[in-house]
C-alpha cells in the first residue's frame, strides 16, 4: 500500500519533515510504520453512558486490522452525548450539536495530521450521522462501523428497554404504577453495553449505515457484547486497505441512488424521524441534493415490512437472529425497491454483497416479512406540510393508529412549560399540544420531546392528543406527533403565531398540517410578532444558533453553494 500513501507524505516525507517523524517516533513508530498509509481509528467514546462505552476496547483489534491492511492506525476520540440522558433538561441542547462537533473533530485531526483515510466507530445517536457526515466532507477513503445495539432488560418476566422506563414516570405521575415497579425497571432495562435495544435513532443509523453502502454487510446488528463485534471491527479496519489502495471514496459510495436505498431502509422498517435529519445533513457533506420530497415518495411506495419497538415488539437483538439488515435489504431488492448496481465499501455491489450475505435459515415473519404482505402499506414516516409547515414537518405514522387528528392547541413556549402541563393533568383528550421556540436555531439545538410524548402515553392519552414541535422527537417516541416543523418559531414560522384554542388538523394521510386561521389573521399576528431574545449570547450554543440551517434542510451548519 506504500505507493499510494499520499496525504501523509506531505506532513511526514522528505528530510525537511524530520521534526514530524520525531514526534512520531517519540511513541514508539519506526521507519516503515511511517511510510506506510497513515490511517485515523476514529472512535466515539467517553464514560457519559453506555452505548459507547465498549467501543475503546475494540480499539485494539481495530488497530490490528489496520496494521494487517498494510497501514499505521492512529487512535482517536470524538465526544458523545448521550441522548437517553440529556434527554428532558438543558443537555439535551447540545445532542444535535454534538452531530457537527464530532463530524469537525474527525476532519481536524484527520486534515491536521495528514491521515490517508479512516474508520469511524459509533454508536449513540448522533455518533453515527456525525462520522458518517465527516466522511462525506473530507472524502477521503474511510469506512463506518456501528457498535451494536444493548440486550434487552427484563421486568416481571417481560422484555423491555430504556422507552419502557420513559413511559414509566408518566404511569407512575397518573398513579398507575408503584415506586417499587418503578425502580425495579430503572434497575433492569439496560443490563449492558449497548445503544437503546429498540429501533430507536441508533439502531436506525446503524441499519441505514448498511443501505447507504458505507458499512460492511450484516455489521449493525450484532448486539454490543456478542463477539460478532470483535470481529466486524477486525473485518472493517481491515477493509480500509482495498478501499485506499483502489481510491475508493465516501462520495463514490453515497450517490444519489445509495441515499435512495437508505430512505427505503428507513421507510421499510418504521424507523426514527431523526433519519430524516441525518441523511438529509449526510447527503448536504456529499454534495448530493436530497430533498424531504425524496423522502415522501419513497415512503409511499415503500411498505412497512418489519415490526420493531416503540410500533412493534422486537428488539435489535430480535432482528439480530433473523438476519439483521441484509434480511430487510434483501426484501428490498427482491421487490425492486432498492437500487442494487450502487457500490459500496465492500468495493461491490450492493447486489452482489447480498448475494454473497448467508442468511439464518430460521423463521422471521413475525419480525420481517415479505413485501407483498406487509405490516403496513406504506413507510412509517409522512412528510406533512400546509399553513403550518410551508417547508414541511415530520410525523411518523407507524408511530400511531389514528393519522388524522383535529383539535384545540395548547402552545408552550418550551418543552420544560409542556411537561409540567402533561404532568399536572391539564391536557385533555383531543387537545394538540404545540411545543415551540425549540427548533435548530430557536432551542437551539432542536431538543427530543420524548419526557413529553411518554409522560402522555403513560397517562393513556396516547392517541387522544397530538403534539406538534418545531422541535424533534426520540426514535422512541409513540403518539400522534409532528416535528421538524419549518419554519421554525424563532424565525417567524407560523407555529410562532399559534393561540390557545386555534384549531389545528394534522393529516398523516393526505401530507397536510394546518391551522384553521384566514390568511389575513395570520398576516395581521405576523405584523405585530417581535421574535423573543436569543436564549444565548456566547459559546457552542450561540455559535450554533447563529449558523444553523432549517431543519427541512437537515440543521446543518454548511452555507448554500
Ligand atoms: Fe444512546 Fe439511546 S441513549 S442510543
């Protein structure tokens, strides 16, 4: 692989580089270490909480992969923010954020340090999408790996997750169950290592990274402790070797066609509205132009073919055993729904990787089923937009038996304002709860509404009240709800003009979210709304704040070429 070392030449060849090669020789480096391809183990890890908390113990088999490419790995971090946790207070601000801060630590130590490629590992929500931003952006041969999933905890004989503990606090506010209940689910949900067991955000990137073409096949769904993970980040570093020796870059990979195929994952399998976020940021580092239209019409051709939490009852670990994502991509592409001539970092094809993918021979309809007999007709998230949402708005409608709901708003301010609300039992059926200022720019940092959303379903109102946000939700989030709303509040977007009382209708089958107000009346509140303050006036969230995209562009950070 030496002839093709380029990028690291520059900093580290010729006698005037002396210095450089010191300091690398200063831990341990020998001559042929450094004529080799310098290759970055870009790895998501802090002690914050569990989902990637094993990911520095794969470092070294990771690096064994690199050095057995014919390349010098050269370890490093990126920060985690850990959503589960953040979740409901201020640190929540900072999740989405931290998707641009780790895709900018990856480009300054690799850009800064010259290194000729890269393998990502990640695994929290934003982990993933950040890495898989940073190799869009730079472009140089790298690869992804999610770290797998958590098992799934257990409570009174059941299987449950991290959602179940959520929606937990609003049963145990209504009365409905124990402190003892209570606790004996906080003990048990995450007996491990791991991201959220469900299909929530994580596990959603981690199946969309094996549609895009970006990760080896079959590598996101082992689950965190199974040594499958061992070897998959042996297998990934590894294949960092042909990528860099055949030239093949991210931008070659992610093409219009591949973003296609990730969308479809997305719909088929019910995923988090976060994707939509994501791949739309991803495609905006790849210079592909992907729109929510894109979104909207591979959901309607595309069925709902596996039933996974919060909508359905399996886990990651459930798919696991049935075949993981190429399972559901073999489906895919059995039915003409996925685009199977897209390379990817295999250096084939899609088509020919799921040829050569073994799958278990085991039953799996209950899981996955075919696409001529699916759990739902179409995908598991509409794009809405109307008086309400020009730009558009998100609304998961797997996440819901009603789609279509009309009632009076009840408008908060913050998500904090609307919590206590739900808590004190002052929303009532056929109310829709309208939570704004929390958008990109407004919150900023778009927060995840899921204390809101659990705290209603577990007050039974599930399906009886709606929520609509300029805000996002959690990939565990279930309901009648409605986020991403653009524009969003702190810019004037109509949900800034919203009353207590105005009548909102939320259509999750004709695409429709508007408010029953003449255009003259929301002219006339527009003329005298003044926008509030910013929340913040220095550091990472004022940066944020001022540099942010809509989200119907994905709230990036990326000005318009
Ligand atoms: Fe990290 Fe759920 S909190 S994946």
């Amino acid at each position: 692989m030496s002839s093709i070392k380029g990028r690291s030449n520059l900093i580290y060849g010729g006698y005037e580089k002396a210095p450089n090669r010191a300091f690398l020789k200063a831990m341990g480096l020998n001559d042929n270490d450094i004529s080799k391809p310098l290759v970055g183990i870009a790895i998501a890890w802090d002690e914050a909480g569990p989902c990637n908390i094993h990911l520095l113990g794969l470092s070294s088999v990771a690096k064994e992969g690199v050095r057995e490419a014919g390349a010098t790995p050269r370890v490093f971090t990126a920060p985690v923010v850990i959503d589960g946790i953040a979740m409901g207070s201020e640190g929540m601000k900072y999740s989405l954020v931290s998707r641009e801060v780790i895709a900018d630590t990856i480009e300054l130590v690799t850009n800064a340090h010259g290194y000729d490629g890269f393998v990502a590992f990640g695994g929290c929500d934003k982990t993933g999408p950040g890495m898989m931003m940073a190799m869009a952006r730079l472009n140089i041969p790298s690869i992804y790996m999610y770290g797998g999933s958590a098992l799934p905890g257990v409570f009174r004989g059941k299987p449950i997750t991290v959602q179940d503990v959520y929606e937990a606090v609003g049963s145990y506010s209504a009365g409905k169950l124990t402190a003892e209940d209570l606790r004996i689910m906080e003990d048990n949900a995450i007996p491990g290592p791991g991201t959220c067991a469900g299909l929530y955000t994580a596990n959603t990137m981690g199946i969309i990274s094996e549609a895009l073409g970006v990760a080896l096949p079959g590598s996101a769904s082992p689950p965190a402790v199974d040594s499958a993970r061992v070897r998959y980040a042996k297998e990934t570093s590894k294949a960092i070797g042909k990528l860099v020796e055949n030239g093949i870059k991210p931008r070659d990979i992610m093409t219009f066609e591949a973003f296609e195929n990730a969308i479809s994952m997305l719909m088929a399998t019910g995923g988090s509205t976060n994707a939509v976020l994501h791949l739309l940021a991803i495609a905006k580092e790849a210079n592909v132009k992907l729109t929510l239209d894109d979104f909207d019409r591979i959901s309607k051709r595309t069925p709902t073919i596996a039933y996974l939490k919060p909508e359905g009852e399996y886990a990651m670990y459930d798919l696991h055993r049935v075949g993981g994502a190429p399972l559901i991509l073999k489906k895919l592409l059995e039915a003409g729904l996925l685009n199977g001539d897209v390379l990817t970092v295999t250096g084939k094809t899609m088509e020919r990787n799921l040829k050569e993918f073994t799958l278990p021979q085991i039953s799996h309809a209950h899981i996955v089923r075919d696409v001529k007999e699916p759990f739902l007709p179409s995908g598991g998230i509409r794009i809405l937009r109307g008086n309400l949402a020009e730009e558009g708005s998100v609304m998961k409608v797997s996440a819901s038996k009603v789609k279509r709901h009309k009632g009076p708003a009840k408008v908060f301010n913050s998500e904090e304002e609307a919590f206590r609300a739900v808590l004190d039992r002052k929303i009532k059926e056929g109310d829709v709860v309208v939570i704004r200022y929390e958008g990109p720019k407004g919150g900023p940092g778009m927060r995840e509404m899921l204390a809101v959303t659990s705290a209603i379903v577990g007050q039974g109102l599930g399906e009886k009240v709606a929520l609509i946000t300029d805000g996002r939700f959690s990939g565990a989030t279930r309901g009648i709800m409605v986020g991403h709303v653009a524009p969003e509040a702190i810019v004037g977007g109509t949900i800034a003009l919203l009353k207590d009382g105005d009548i909102i209708e939320i259509d999750g089958e004709s695409g429709l979210l508007q408010v029953e107000l003449e255009k003259k009346e929301i002219e006339e509140r527009r003329s005298t709304w003044k926008a509030p303050d910013p929340r913040y006036r220095r550091g990472l969230l004022a940066q944020y704040a001022s540099l942010v995209s809509s989200s119907a562009k994905g709230a990036v950070l990326q000005a318009d070429e």
